[in-house]
C-alpha cells in the first residue's frame, strides 16, 4: 500500500467525522461526531493539529487518525496523556496503528516536558471492549488495564425519579447553568475530581470550550446552590452538565458534589431533573459514562435512577520518561 501519513487539517473533518462515524458503529462505541464538533476539537485550547494529530489517507480516503491531549495542569505532581484514534477496519492488522502510535508516544514525550519539565507522566490509551484489537495494540506496547469505565444509558421506561426532596431548607436552590456560574461550578468540579482516578484540574479556557462547544446544552444543565447569610453570592454544592452529541440522545458529561455535601443525595436530585426535562423534550434516551471504581459509589446512584449499564471499555496506562528533544516525526508514502 501506498499509504501518505500527514496530519488532520481543516479542510479534513467531514472525511475525519466519517471516518470516526464508521468507528463507532464497527466498534460498537456509539460515539457519533458531527463535523462542526470535530473542528471545534481540532482547535480546542492548547492543541496544535500539525504535531498533535495523524491523519492516515490511502489516496483521498481518510483510512486511520490519532489525536493527542496533555493535561494542562498536574494532578498529585502527575502529567497526564492522552491518544485516541481509530483504523478503519479493512485496513486493520497492517501496522497502521502501530505507526501512529510511534509518532504520537513519540509527541507525548516531547508536548509533556514542554509543559510540564521535569514532572513524571503517563500516557492514556482506551482499549474499548476487552479483546478488542485496539487492547491488543496496547498491551503489545508495554500498557496495561488500568482502570475499567461503564456506558450506561436511561429511558422513559426504565426511568425512576429520584426521592430526594429539597424543600427541608429554604437555603437551597436548583438553578440552569448559565456563564455567570463558570468560573464557580469549574472550581468545584476541580475539587470534586480531585479524588477520581485519572482526572486533571481544568484551566479556565478548558472550561470555557467545553461549555462553549456546539453541543453543550445549558438547557439540560443544573446547578444546585445554598444561600449564606450574609454572603453575597450563595455556594454551589453540586452540578449536572450535559451534551447532545446524536440528535435526540442527551449525553451526561460531568456530574460533581462539594466534598462536604457528599452522600445527601444531590447529584441524585439534579439528574433526575435533568432527565425528566430530556424526556419530556422528547429525547429517546440519556446517557453517562462512569468509573467502575468511582469512589463516590456513582454507578449505584445512576442504577436507582433506572440507568443500566450498556457497555465496558478498558483504558490502559504506560508510564512514560519525558525528553524535551525535538519530536522526530516526519510523514511521507510508506
């Protein structure tokens, strides 16, 4: 094969979003991507597509991609990476992913010394299924399973309302989410993943993309918050963000408790809003995905709320020495 390795460009993402659209029905990962959603990732804060993307083309058909992200700030003195990508499946067992991978672990090295000196990190590989081939690909490179995520997703027939009432206390509130609580609701989510494995503090213009991106819906989006007296604004406690990212099906983002005000049922109450609203819109589903291992116990406030889980997925982790010389990535026929 004459395959050119290049990388993803503007003028790409509607081949890219095919190519990633054919991914998830083969791969049954159901992560369908719109083109739009596609560019806004291509240009998201801190990303530079010509070192942190491959684009893989046997003439004009986009056949493999691969996307790399660094944590923008450490968790607990850890650097953390990420790749994702994907080989269209007749072109799989021909060392394409292989190649990808050399020029994108090659790039981890050099981006998380650049932002990081001197701090140790770790690069992020999702495996989807167990035995799928992407696992293979992994543990053939010296990762291993390290963590196991849960795809759960609710409807109006399996959905129960949460019991949880509020109304003990004049003090508490639950608001939409709207631009004058970012800056808050960033910081508690900070705090709240604290404690989750694998997670990175979110910067400012991180979160600001997020919230920002053609799919988030504020709409299907609440904050819960508590009045101080005396205070001139009052504390959020707890917050469910959510996007649509196929038509009609409302995806669960992030869901986050203050520390202090874990186990009273908040989140619980927050998502049974959020998903009435979506159903009563006329959305067909909800979805979430969560850690296996979640320590807040999250996977069983979902199942009280009728959530069932659809699928696992395997990430796999290697630990990487940083080199701060300049990548070695080159592109051409092969």
């Amino acid at each position: 094969m004459n395959l050119l390795y290049d990388w993803i460009r503007n003028e790409n993402v509607q081949a890219w979003a095919e190519l990633t659209n054919h991914l998830a029905v083969v791969d049954c990962t159901d992560e369908f991507y719109e083109a739009e959603d596609l560019l806004e990732e291509l240009h998201e804060p801190g990303m530079v597509p010509e070192r942190d993307t491959v684009a893989v083309w046997d003439g004009d058909r986009l056949v493999g991609f691969a996307q790399l992200r660094v944590g923008h700030q450490l968790r607990e003195g850890l650097s953390r990476v990420s790749i994702a990508g994907g080989v269209r499946l007749e072109y799989r067992r021909q060392g394409l992913g292989t190649k990808m991978m050399d020029i994108m672990e090659s790039r981890a090295k050099q981006k998380s010394a650049e932002l990081h000196p001197g701090a140790p990190a770790a690069v992020d590989m999702w495996g989807n299924t167990p035995g799928h081939s992407s696992g293979a690909l992994a543990e053939a490179r010296g990762y291993l399973p390290a963590r196991y995520f849960q795809d759960m997703t609710v409807n109006s027939k399996s959905f129960r309302k949460s019991a949880t009432e509020l109304g003990v206390s004049d003090s508490l509130a639950v608001l939409p989410y709207s631009p004058d609580w970012a800056e808050s609701i960033r910081l508690l989510d900070n705090q709240a993943f604290a404690d989750h494995w694998g997670s990175t503090p979110k910067s400012a213009d991180e979160w600001e993309a997020m919230t920002s991106a053609r799919t988030f819906r504020a709409e299907y989006s609440r904050i819960l918050v508590e009045e101080h007296p005396g205070s001139l604004r009052p504390r959020a406690l707890s917050y469910v963000l959510s996007s649509e990212w196929v038509p009609n099906e409302l995806y669960v983002a992030r869901v986050g408790t203050a520390r202090d005000s874990r186990g009273k049922g908040y989140a619980g109450r927050l998502m049974s809003d959020v998903i009435a609203a979506a159903l009563a819109q006329g959305f067909t589903e909800v979805g979430l995905s969560v850690d296996a291992q979640s320590p807040t116990g999250a996977g069983g406030v979902y199942e009280r709320l009728g959530f069932a889980v659809t699928r696992t997925g395997t990430l796999y982790r290697k630990d990487i020495i940083q080199a701060a010389e300049a990548s070695c990535r080159s592109f051409g026929p092969t």
